[in-house]
C-alpha cells in the first residue's frame, strides 16, 4: 500500500522544496491540540517550472476540501500556475491491505476536484489518502 505514494514521489519530485500554504479542517487533539488534518510539501524543477504537490489527508472518516495559495510557489515567474493533473491514492476500508490475491485495488486514480482559479489551487482529499497535484 506504500509502494505508489513512494514511486510517485520519486518519480515526480525534482528541484527545490517549496513551503505549502494550505487551509484544511482541522481535529482536536488531546495531545496536540487543534491540528490539520490535510498536511502538504512541494517541489519546483528549476529547468521546466512544473510543481509538485504531494498532499495527505489524516482523517479516517471524511475527505477534506482543502485550499492552496499558489502565489508563492511559481518563485517570481510573474506568471499564474495551470493545473496539469491530479491523482488520489485511497480506500474506502482504511484497514485494507495488498496481498497476493489482491494488491492492484488501492491505485492511484484521477481526481477530477482539483481546480485552480487564480493563485488559489482547490482538490477534496479522500479521507485517508495520498494526493499528487501537477502544475506548470
């Protein structure tokens, strides 16, 4: 179940890691206190200008519409990010796990909820999942 996540990253992150500015819901904690339950980090390729988002929802049982202000991430370009893609890793049973009889139910698949207007990047994270966003 951690082989996508971990190939998509390695295939996709280049460049310098970027800051996220992200606005998700949030959980109280007994430990922690209130604390995101969306949490992401970005990389931009110096050569192509394509960033990579690679977002994570916490929550075991509801998705999370979850906010990104791009305006920091295209590094002074001076020109707006356009959305390329976006996949989301999840299941809708959080205890599933790949074995030998079954381990190509949990893929990545396309998220069609991602959308950007503006400097503002918009996806609903499935609960428990791995997101990838491309932008360029």
């Amino acid at each position: 179940t951690t082989f996508h996540p971990f190939a998509l990253t390695a295939n996709h992150a280049r460049g310098d890691v970027l800051q996220v500015n992200i606005d998700s819901p949030t959980h109280d904690t007994a430990r922690y206190g209130e604390v995101d339950l969306a949490d992401a980090v970005a990389t931009r390729n110096p050569d192509t200008g394509e960033v990579e988002i690679f977002a994570v929802n916490r929550s075991t049982e509801k998705g999370a519409t979850v906010r990104v202000d791009l305006s920091a991430l295209n590094l002074g370009t001076g020109r707006e990010l356009q959305l390329v893609g976006a996949q989301s890793f999840s299941h809708e049973d959080h205890t599933w796990q790949a074995g030998f009889d079954d381990d190509t139910t949990v893929v990545p698949t396309d998220n069609p909820s991602a959308a950007v207007t503006g400097a503002e990047l918009v996806i609903e994270l499935p609960a428990l999942s791995w997101n990838h966003i491309r932008l360029a």
